[in-house]
C-alpha cells in the first residue's frame, strides 16, 4: 500500500466515524442533569425468556461445576475473600 492510498484509507475512517460520534455528543448532552428514572429506554432484545433463562442455567451449571459456591452476585451472609476481590486480568482461563 503507498502512503497516498494510506493516507485515504486514514482519512475516509476518520471522515466514517465522524457523523456516529457528532450523533453520540448530541445524546451525551441531551443526558446533563437527567437521572435513570428520566431516561426512556427501549427494548432492545426480542426473544424467548425461557431459552434464554436456559441457557444461562447451562452456563451456569458449567461455570459452577469448576468454581465452588458460583453465583453471579454475592449471597447474603457470604464473606467475600481475596479470590473474590481481584479483577481476572490475571487468571488463566480455559
């Protein structure tokens, strides 16, 4: 690739991207001062809650079977250990 025809690709992705973020601006400003309860959210995901509740029981059946006591939040009572607190960057995952 020559440095012109670089150049143009670089361009034309600036130029691309440029319309999404002047639209994203417009709503980040039109956000100042408003809460969730201010907020009107759509619905974005149109599909089955109990395949999807199935699936994730899969998921979870998996991730549980490799992890003691997995649950997605903290249960009451749980005492949270040092495992608990790390953010993953360094776990080796399969």
């Amino acid at each position: 690739m020559s440095d012109e025809e670089f150049s143009r690709k670089i361009n034309e992705g600036f130029i691309g991207i440029q319309a999404p973020l002047n639209s994203e601006r417009k709503v980040a400003k039109s956000l100042i001062g408003k809460t969730y309860k201010d907020v009107e959210s759509k619905k974005m995901f149109n599909g089955n809650s109990e395949k999807g509740e199935q699936s994730l029981n899969l998921i979870v059946e998996a991730v549980s079977s490799k992890h003691k006591d997995f649950h997605f939040f903290p249960q009451k009572g749980q005492q949270l250990t040092d495992i608990d607190l790390v953010d993953g960057s360094d776990m080796d995952i399969d």
